[in-house]
C-alpha cells in the first residue's frame, strides 16, 4: 500500500518522503539546459533569481552543476538544494557557497522559501498519481510570483528523460528528451514518464497515443539511420509536426527533445 506523504519529524517540519537517493554527475544536464533555454529569460531579468533544487539526492553534485550552468544567466543567482535527510544536507554543507550556494533540509514546502524556479526531479516515482498531483499543487503553490516548476524523471544516467513544466496557470508543456543511440524506439522513454503520466500509457491515453505516432515517425526515418541516431530522430520529429503541435525547433530537436503543449498528452 502506498504511504501517505508525511511531515518528516524535526523542527523542519519537511513535507515528503525520503528518495532512494542515487545520483550521478551530468545526471541532470537535459534538462538544465533545457530550463537555460526554456526559461533562461526568467531568471535574467528577475531582481531575486532563487532557485530551488528538490531533492537532490546522496550527492549534491547535481545541485552543483545546476548552479554552475545557470550562473551566467544572473550573478545574483542564488541555489538553494533540499533533501529531507539530514545526512545528506550534511553533504551538501560540505561544499557549499553561501549566499550563492546553500542546501537545507526541507520538502514540498521548500523550507518556506518561494523560488522563482524549482526543480523536483525523480521525486514522485514513489507516490500515488493522486499525491503526485497534490504535490504539484503544494509546491506551485510556493513559487515566486510568475515562478516555474520542472518535475520530471530520468535514468540514473540522465539518457533518457521526461519532464512537465507548471506555472501557477497549471501545467503547461511536456517534454521528451534522450540520447537517440541509446533508444531502440521513442517510446522506450515510457519507462520514466513522470507520475502524471506514466500509468496512462495504455491504449486510449493521449500520452500512449503521442509515444506510438513518434514510434511510427522514427520507423519512416529509418532510411536517416546511415548519417546516425540524431539525424533520424531530428527527421521523426519533423515528421511528427506534421500531426502534432510540436513546440520546439530543429535546433532542439538535434539535442534529443521534442516538447508539447501539455494539453495534448493531459490525461
């Protein structure tokens, strides 16, 4: 049976339960430079550039880079990474950099800080599709005015990858992302499908029916095979326009991602 999100013991009252914790360096790297290019203006031209990174795990390597990649955007970019274990905060106290780079403990409540960007990725794979989405409310419902949450989930190598981007308007996009050699079809991405999505991979669901069109996009550039995997997978998705409203450019396209309104896959 599934637990019930708690609020963790301790002073920090964090809202949440632990993650497994594995991470890797580069993990995380499609999607930080998906959020550069997604939301790289937000954070520019904002006067209190904090962002959140939840749930970063045994390491905070990836909190690190996220801090690293995002730096130039606004040099008063402040990082802030949360877990609930107090071992792993320790970790990240080893290496941090205050004000520019803290780590506290904390959960869905973001310790009480409302960043204007937060990351929560490979948090929810543990609850319900009912408390994912309350999460969801939880945590938007902390941002910063105008603030955006990416929640997504990869492999423990950051190869293949999906995450949703929400606003205080609800979800607003959806993307795929990969290493097109390291897939046979797209729709071996189904397998780390965020909460919200990954059950609903079944005939009769928009994101099952997204993941099959992109099956036969994919099958039609086999003859792109010969100039290799990013060749073929930039001709699936060019012919996935055809049928879908494909949000993104060949540019991105060339870095493994397709990315669509949210409303086309919503359940």
């Amino acid at each position: 049976m599934a637990r019930t999100p708690r609020l963790a013991a301790g002073r920090a009252r964090a809202l949440g339960l632990p993650t497994r914790g594995t991470t890797n360096p580069n993990r995380l790297r499609r999607v930080d430079r998906w959020v550069e290019h997604a939301y790289g203006s937000l954070v520019q031209q904002s006067n209190d550039p904090l962002v959140v990174d939840l749930g970063y795990g045994s390491s905070p390597v990836t909190t690190v880079e996220m801090a690293t990649r995002l730096r130039h955007l606004n040099p008063d970019l402040r990082v802030l990474g949360l877990e609930l274990d107090a071992e792993r905060v320790a970790a990240g106290e080893a290496v941090a950099d205050p004000p520019r780079l803290e780590f506290r403990r904390g959960g869905f409540e973001l310790a009480g800080r409302r960043p204007l960007l937060l990351r929560a990725f490979n948090v929810l794979r543990q609850y319900t599709e009912e408390q994912a989405t309350e999460a969801w409310a939880t945590m938007v419902g902390r941002l910063a005015p105008g603030g955006v949450l990416v929640e997504g989930t990869c492999d423990e190598i950051g190869r293949r990858c999906s995450w949703v981007a929400l606003t205080a308007d609800g979800p607003q996009t959806f993307t795929l992302s990969c290493l097109p050699k390291d897939i046979d079809t797209p729709s071996d991405l189904a397998e780390r499908l965020p909460k919200a999505l990954i059950h609903r991979n079944v005939p009769g669901e928009r994101v099952h029916a997204l993941l099959a069109e992109l099956d036969t996009c994919w099958a039609t550039a086999a003859t792109f095979a010969p100039f290799g995997p990013r060749a073929r997978w930039v001709e699936a998705v060019r012919l996935l326009t055809a049928r879908w409203p494909v949000l993104d450019d060949r540019k991105r396209w060339r870095l493994g991602e397709v990315t669509v309104p949210w409303e086309s896959v919503r359940p």
